[in-house]
C-alpha cells in the first residue's frame, strides 16, 4: 500500500487569478481556490465549464495568466514533480503498443523511482495481471486505473485528477471513492473534478464550483448544499384550503405537486403545531432535503437557463396551483419559479433572485 | 537534466518501433552491400578501391542517389516528437518532466546518439560484408573509407534531427514524415532545377551548392569519386562546408521547433 512519510505530507495548492481564453473566448476567468490537505475537494462545473483547462492551467500544459503554488513552488518549478504531485487528466497518454508496466518504468525513469514501486502500483489498481498487456487493448477503465498508476507512481503528496471515474464500473467507482478518501485521510491533498454530482456527494469534504469559467463557490460541501438549496417541508392533508392560508400568513411558501404540498420558509415543527392549532388532518408531514444536485443547479444558474427566461417576480405573483380563496396575505414575495421537478426555491430574502444566490454564496464562503 | 535524459532513453528503448527501425537500418542496407560487393568481385575495378569502397558501403549514394540508411534513422528522430502529439503522450511526459527545454534537448541528445549508434553499426556490418564478398576491391586501409563511414554517420544524425524538429514544429508524425522523405529527393531537385535551367537564372545558380540536405550530403562524397549531380550546376561544396551548411540548418529548424515548443499550450 501507500507509505504516508508523516508530517511530510503536507501540502497546500493555491491557484490564484487563473485565467485563459481561447481565440477571444474566455475559458477560466480570474479563478482563485484553495486546496487544503487532509481533504478530497471536488471541483464540480457543469461538462465545458473550464475544468480541464484549470487542471492544465495549474499544471503548467497551458500557457495562460495567474499562478498555482504546491506548497508555495510551481509545477515547472518541482524537483522530480511526479513524487509530489500526481495528475491524471482527461484523455489517456499512452503509448498503443509500450505496456503498462514499460509506461510506468518510463515515468519511474525520470525520477528514481525503483522498478518495484511499479509492481506495487499496478497491484494497487488491480492491472497485475495485464502488466505486459497493450494499452491498445485495454478498456476505458483499465486505461483509467492506469493513468491512476501513474498518478499514485511516486507516492506523492497531492493529487489534480481530471474525472478520474471515466470509464469506471459501480465497483470501480467505490473503489476510486475509497482510495481516494484514504488518500486524504493519510493528510494528501486531492484535488478532483467531475460533473457527476451524485458522485461528488459522497467522495468530497470541500468544493470548488465553476460554472462557464467563473468561480461559483469555494468551501465545505455542506455549507454549500446549505446555502444554495433550502430545505422545504412536504405536506399531504386533506385540509389544504384551511391549512394553506395558515400557512401563508405565517410567511410560507406553497407549491402543490401530486397532491403534496411543499412548504418553504417553515420548519417540520412550525407546520405540524400550525395543523395542530387548526385542527386539520395531516397524513404526512416530512423534511426534505435538498440534495447537492439542487444547490449545484442554484448556484450555477442552469435551472433558470433550462426553463427560459426569468420569471416575473413580486407580491402580486401568485403561486401556482394555489387553493383557491387561499390568497390572503401573500406580502412575502414567494419564489415561482416552477423548476420543473427539481426543486421549488423559496426566497427567503425578497430583494434576492435566482440570479443573486451565486453571488452572496461566494461572498458568504470567502 | 539527468531526469529528462533517463525518461527519453526509456521511452525510446520501450518503442518497438525503435528496435525494427534497427534492424531495418542494419538489414537492408547489409544486403545491398552484399550485393554490390558480389558485383564488383566479378568486375575489374583494379586500382579503383577508394572508389569502390566509396560507392559500396554507401550502396551508390556517393553518385547521388539517395542514401538509403538516413531515410530509415530518420524516423527515430520523426516519432521522438510525433508520437508525443499522435498518442497524447506530452501530457505524460510534460508532468513528469515539466521543463520544456529539457524534454527537447534530451531528445536531440538521445536521437543523435541513437541514430548515431544505428547508422555506425549499419557502415560497420556493411564494411565487413565488403571486406568479405568484393575480393579485395572493398579496402578498409582506403584513405576514403572512414570518411565515408564517418561522413555517414554525421549525414544521417542530422538528417533525423531535421525530423524531430519538423514534427515538433507541425505536430503531426505523418506531414514531419512526408517532409523528410520529399524534402531531399523532390523539393531540393524541383529548386536546383529552377535555378540551373533558365539562363535568365544563372546568376543565382551558385546558391544550388547551398540546397540543405543536398549540401549535407557531401560529408559522404569524397572529393576523388565522380559525383554525378555536378556535371549539371556548380561545383559542389567541400564536405566539412556542406555538412556545415547541413548543420546551421538543423540548428535553424531546432531553434524554431524550440521556440514554438516553449509558447504552445501541449
């Protein structure tokens, strides 16, 4: 297995004012983040954000402006970078017809890594068996267990890994998930990007989110999660058009799908004493929560890009499918915006739209 | 420096492509030379063994053919940097040896030491089989053979180097590839014949001596046999001026593949 050297595994990547274009076009625009060790941080932007041009970027392949520091040296400045820092990016290097263990030793080569250490890499993925094998005949997820190898090779502090479960199976996907967590566990800094949110979810502490080249949020995952998606309360009662205008005197939002409310601006607690006070049936009453899929659509303004244009906004709009007679006191200016099946967000503050969530999020995490 | 040298010696021995392109450089030519010396053993070319010689190892090209040998090492020096682009291979090597400078020089050192090593054995293996068939007309002692050899050796190195850099300057093996082939053997002509034919043109017919490749390809051609290409044109250069001349080019293209290297995105 991999040989933590305690305390000497400690390193920070400090990207500051990235930035690149292609022919006029920006890709990354003034991009700042930092990577602590200890952790994974997932750097999460819809396909075509400008992932893979950071990750280049931070490793010196492109040419373009602003820094990235591992422990305060650039890439290019690295002595034997490969024992300090592993990259995997996205399409695969290899040569068709040199063998995986030949690919490895050729790396090994150029930074006095024993021949051994190969082996114990390839093990480590489960390639063993096709050491000798052609990465020509190699399936996408071998290649990618194989660029894993290489990026491990050195035993190196920090890892930039460009979706590193392309291609993976749902075994390999845990396993990546796994090792990758150990990883950080020993004090490593991995530094991951993916669009797959679900994935995300369960492999990274902390984030940094991109959406068409500009930074969207930094920090702890949960905090964005909390911060970009409320979480509502659902609510199935025969009573609604009693219950309804309770609720919405107390500030609630309403929205009804399938003959279940959903309640923003109230926690389960709220609600159940409100039903209670007015003696109305529930026949179900629960929080849900909002998944990091939603936060993600939120903060990167794609929800709003899917549906059209911007929804009108104001004390006059009415919640769709509200109960009829239910309209009494709906000064609190609720959120329309019918997403469609994703999430309704309720706007707590009235003077925010959708389009003012990103901002004070990234204000909110700096 | 140490670690970019030991990356491309280790990307280049892990190559099959490297070990046919040996075999091909020795081979071929091998069987040529044999025959050629099998030839002259039963003519009588008494008296005429620096000629001989001269035109045995090098299978003809000392008259002005193409020589064989380089146009195989070549493509040593042709895939040091197009495979790095054809296969995505940069990435690979770029984070493993993130200096640019240093991955281009180690692999003009280590393609000239490679092509060098596979064209010297070549002349050697071919040597031998003349010394061995010709019946005496192949003469190691012959005051021509070993600047034969040794001009060889010197023209093929340079001639890959021109390789590695045209495909570091295109990015792409196969239009680096069809350069080398044509460059020597129909642009040069196309240009001398230009230059040669039109009296209009005359006055320009010196700068023919100048053509790269053909002007490297004196460091072969002993002044003593009949080089063929002169009767038509001017005097050839002397083969330290033309493998000169062969060398200033391979720095130009070099120093561009260098520049274009260190700017690009890989």
């Amino acid at each position: 297995m991999l040989s933590a050297d305690e305390g000497s595994v400690m390193a920070v990547i400090e990207a500051r004012g990235l930035g690149k274009s292609y022919g006029g076009k920006p890709a990354v625009v003034d991009l700042s983040f930092t990577v602590e060790p200890g952790s994974v941080t997932g750097f999460l932007g819809p396909n075509g954000s400008g992932k893979s041009t950071t990750m280049r970027l931070m490793l010196g392949l492109d040419n373009g402006v602003g820094t990235t520091t591992f422990d305060g040296m650039p890439f290019v400045g690295l002595r034997d970078p490969i024992r300090q820092v592993g990259a995997l990016l996205e399409a695969q290097p290899f040569h068709p017809t040199r063998s995986a263990r030949n690919h490895l030793r050729m790396l090994a080569a150029a930074a006095h890594i024993p021949p051994t250490r190969v082996d114990e890499v390839l093990e480590l993925v489960g390639l063993s068996s096709v050491a000798k094998g052609k990465p020509k005949k190699f399936s996408l997820g071998m290649g990618q267990r194989l660029g894993i190898a290489a990026a491990l090779l050195g035993d190196p502090h920090t890892l930039v890994l460009d979706e590193p479960s392309n291609g993976l199976d749902p075994q390999g996907i845990q396993w990546m998930r796994q090792l990758l967590r150990s990883l950080a566990a020993q004090g490593r800094s991995v530094f991951v990007s993916s669009h797959l949110l679900s994935e995300m979810a369960l492999l990274a502490d902390q984030l940094v989110v991109l959406g068409r080249g500009h930074l969207v949020a930094t920090g702890p995952m949960a905090d964005f999660v909390a911060a970009n998606a409320r979480t509502q309360v659902v609510v199935r009662s025969p009573d609604m058009p009693v219950l309804g205008p309770a609720l919405e005197s107390r500030g609630a939002t309403l929205a009804e799908q399938d003959g279940a409310w959903t309640v923003g601006g109230l926690s389960q607690t709220e609600v159940g004493d409100l039903a209670h006070e007015h003696r109305v049936r529930l026949h179900e009453l629960a929080t849900q929560r909002a998944t990091l899929e939603e936060a993600f659509l939120d903060a990167t303004g794609l929800s709003q890009e899917f549906i059209g244009g911007p929804v009108p906004r104001g004390g006059g709009e009415a919640v769709p499918d509200e109960p009829a007679g239910g309209s009494g006191g709906v000064e609190t200016a609720p959120d329309p915006a019918p997403s469609g099946g994703a999430t309704v967000a309720p706007d707590p503050a009235p003077s925010g739209g959708a389009t003012a969530v990103p901002r004070t999020t990234r204000e909110g995490q700096r | 420096m140490i670690a970019a040298l030991r990356y491309e010696w280790v990307r280049l021995r892990t190559l099959r492509s490297t070990w046919w392109i040996a075999a091909l450089a020795v081979l071929v030519p091998a069987g040529l030379v044999a025959l050629l010396a099998i030839n002259v053993s039963i003519n009588d070319f008494e008296g005429f063994e620096d000629v001989v010689t001269a035109v045995v190892l090098t299978q003809g090209a000392v008259l002005g053919p193409p020589l064989l040998v380089a146009y195989v090492t070549a493509l040593v020096g042709v895939f040091a940097f197009g495979h790095e682009y054809r296969h995505g291979m940069i990435r690979a090597t770029l984070t493993t040896v993130p200096r640019r400078g240093h991955v281009l020089t180690a692999k003009v050192l280590v393609t000239a030491v490679a092509v060098a090593l596979m064209s010297l054995v070549s002349m050697l293996v071919g040597l031998a089989l003349g010394l061995l068939l010709s019946g005496g007309l192949v003469d190691a002692g012959a005051a021509t053979t070993w600047q034969v050899i040794g001009g060889v050796v010197a023209y093929c190195t340079l001639f890959a180097l021109t390789g590695l850099a045209l495909a570091a300057i295109f990015r792409n093996q196969i239009a680096a590839l069809v350069l080398v082939l044509l460059a020597p053997t129909v642009v040069e002509q196309i240009i001398a014949a230009v230059l040669i034919i039109p009296d209009a043109l005359n006055s320009l017919e010196f700068l023919t001596r100048y053509l790269p490749y053909d002007a490297g390809s004196q460091l072969y051609k002993p002044s003593n046999v009949i080089n063929l290409g002169s009767f038509l044109g001017p005097e050839p250069l002397s083969p330290l001026a033309g493998g000169l001349v062969l060398l200033i080019f391979t720095g130009v293209l070099l120093a561009v593949a260098y520049a274009l290297f260190t700017e690009r995105d890989a």
